[in-house]
C-alpha cells in the first residue's frame, strides 16, 4: 500500500509540475484535488495560483478540493484497518 501511496503522490506532483493557463472546470478541479488531499493527508502545504476570475475554474476547484479531502479520508481508513 506504501508504495502505491508512493506512486500516486508522483503521480500527483507530475501532474502540478505541468504549466498550464487554462482556465477550465478540469484544471480547476485538478488544483483542488491535490490542494485538498495533501493537505488533509498532511502530506506537504501548497500554494495554488489559481485562476480564481473564472467561475469555470473556481467550480472546478471547489469540487476538486472536496473529493481530494475524502479520498485522503478514505485512505486513512484503509490504513487504519491495515495496522
């Protein structure tokens, strides 16, 4: 499980290494997700420069942030379960 936690994480920093200027509900939701699992998880803090002038972006962010919060949730279950 560590090392799929592993993989997923730089899976993830991969993914926010990328330069974009779009300003869609994907990229929001992108931003979002991460934002919200690595700080929930503890994993580091990150700054999001985001494109908070479209409502698109915004959108997608705020769902992004919040399906990145429970997934850390649900990952920490399953941890638990496991020790």
């Amino acid at each position: 499980m560590k090392k799929s936690f592993l993989l997923f994480l730089i899976s993830q920093m991969m993914l926010l290494g990328c330069s974009h200027d779009e300003k869609t509900f994907e990229t929001g939701y992108d931003d979002g997700y991460a934002e919200g699992f690595n700080v929930q998880c503890e994993v580091k803090k990150i700054s999001i420069f985001g494109h908070w002038d479209s409502a698109e972006y915004t959108k997608g962010y705020k769902e992004g942030r919040k399906d990145g919060v429970r997934a850390c949730e649900l990952f920490k279950k399953d941890n638990n379960k496991k020790s």
